[in-house]
C-alpha cells in the first residue's frame, strides 16, 4: 500500500518527481499515466486479501522444509536423533 500511497495525491512523491524531470508533462498527465499501476496495486490488493494462501505459499514451503531439506533423515544421522544441547558456561 505504500507504493499506492507514492503515485496518488496529495502525497504522490514519484508522480511530483517524474513531473519535474520531464518538464514539458503536466502534472495531470503524469497522474494519469499513473492510474494503471494504482489499479493494479489495488487489484493484488484485494485478490490477497481474499485468497491470503498467494502470499503465503512460499513462506509455508519453508516452514515445512520442503524447499531446503536435503535428505528425510539428515538431522538423525548428524545428531544420532537426539536434540542439540547447549553449551554449558564456565
């Protein structure tokens, strides 16, 4: 939503800078340029807040490791199948 927040008014930073790099566009120009990508950012918008499982397919793939795991009994054979221990303090 910030992305939306930098192409509309009155804050509109990105449409403010690329108005006065390109000096002969209006500025009702560049905001109108700028309206598909308003749309779009709202569209992806609404689409996860209704379907949340988009944005949370990759995250869910690692915290089942299914992305990184190298084998099914890799940390039985590194640490015989017993838990990490601490080290102790001297």
């Amino acid at each position: 939503m910030m992305g939306a927040g930098l192409i509309t008014p009155p804050v509109g930073l990105c449409v403010y800078t690329v108005a006065s790099v390109a000096k002969d566009a209006p500025l009702e120009e560049v905001f109108k340029g700028a309206l598909p990508f308003l749309i779009a950012i709202l569209f992806v918008t609404f689409l996860i807040t209704l379907y949340p499982q988009i944005a949370l397919f990759l995250p869910g793939l690692m915290e089942n490791d299914r992305l990184f795991s190298c084998s099914s009994d890799l940390s039985s054979q590194l640490f015989n199948g017993r838990p990490l221990r601490s080290f102790k303090k001297r």
